[in-house]
C-alpha cells in the first residue's frame, strides 16, 4: 500500500472513532496487565466476566498475593488454560514485589522478563497504560495486515516491524485499537464485511464481498 493510501486508511479509521479504547476493563496498569495476560486465546467479553469481581477486591500485585492461587482461580475457571494463568498471575505478582516496588515497569524489556507475558502484551501494556505509540499484533491485526497489503508477513513480528515504519507518526499511537477493532467487526476472519468498510477501496483483498 502506497505512504498516501496508509495515511487516507487512517484518516478514514480515525474519523470514525477518533478516541477507541481496548475493550478489556481494568483499573489501573496492574489490572490491565492481569487482564490482558488472561486474554490469551479467550475473548475480551469472557474475561471481562471473570475479571468483574476480581478486581474488586486485587487492585496491586500485593492483593493478588493475599488472594492467593486457590482464590484466583475461583475467580477465573469460566477462563480457558486458567491453571496455568493463575500460576503465571502469581508468579508475576511475586516478581513485581521483590523486583519492581510492585509497579508495572513502562519497559517492554522488562516486561517481557515476567511470566505470561510476551511481546503482544507487554506492546497492549506500554500503549494503554502507559501511552506509548507501540504495535500489538493479534490475530485481527496480522489479518487485516495481510488483507489489506497495509502491511504483509508471514510472522506477527514482520507484520510488527512493517507497521512501525509504514504508520504515519500521528496516527501510530491509536492504530493498534482502529485495526483491532476493524477486524474485530468489519474484516472478520471467515467473511469480511466489505459493503460497510470504509476503506474498501483502498484494500488490495481479491476476495472481496462487494
């Protein structure tokens, strides 16, 4: 895709929705860091549920240890692989008291080092709670990537990297959000919505439902 089609591409995303927001509920970095670990292979509306009540009572990595793995899971079991997401939560929590002060550190590197926690989600981490212009790829981003030949990999790394340089600086800080949400709800995985997306014909997708 040509610099001005990525460009009119965000512009369009953007003035559909100029503010979007993740559709996981925390309530602070730590919460969203929990919430987002939890995601994996499960569905922001399934965590969402299990999370409800949790957070309630778990606001710091201190909570979640006075919690304990048994009251975790009780709260989380409605979750898939929820044994060894209780194991990595606690564990995490353990390694941001003795290591962190019990704050979430604004630092993919460091971020990486906790349990559960890969680059996707330390990038939803460093974007949402803490503003930083970075690119997590799901399985909607690496689709719409390729889709559209906004930006074609083979690896969610490679489609990161080309995100990077191809996003114009101004747009970068909410595109992971548009194109979530994009193919969360228009370029679905098994028929896109072509009719009503608003950047059909900037899309170079041959199987168009038009």
């Amino acid at each position: 895709m040509k610099k001005a089609d990525v460009d009119e591409f965000f512009r369009r995303l953007a003035e559909r929705d100029p503010e979007p927001k993740g559709e996981l509920n925390y309530t602070n970095p730590y919460t969203l860091l929990v919430a987002v670990a939890l995601s994996a292979q499960a569905t922001d509306v399934g965590v969402n549920k299990a999370t409800e009540k949790l957070f309630r009572i778990v606001s710091t990595p201190q909570d979640m240890l006075a919690l304990g793995e048994a009251g975790l899971k009780d709260h989380i079991k409605t979750i898939g692989l929820y044994n060894s997401k209780a194991k990595n939560v606690m564990k995490m929590a353990e390694l941001l008291v003795r290591d962190y002060g019990g704050e979430v550190p604004q630092d993919r590197v460091e971020l990486e080092k906790l349990p559960g926690v890969g680059r996707k989600t330390a990038n939803v981490v460093l974007n949402i709670a803490f503003g930083q212009p970075t690119i997590a790829v799901d399985t909607h981003l690496f689709r719409v990537s390729n889709r559209t030949g906004l930006a074609p990999g083979k690896t969610p790394l490679e489609v990161e990297k080309k995100l990077e340089k191809k996003i114009p600086k101004h747009w970068k800080l909410h595109a992971h959000h548009w194109l979530i949400l994009h193919g969360r709800y228009i370029c679905k995985a098994r028929k896109p919505d072509c009719s009503i997306c608003p950047v059909e014909d900037l899309c170079k997708f041959k199987g168009k439902t038009v």
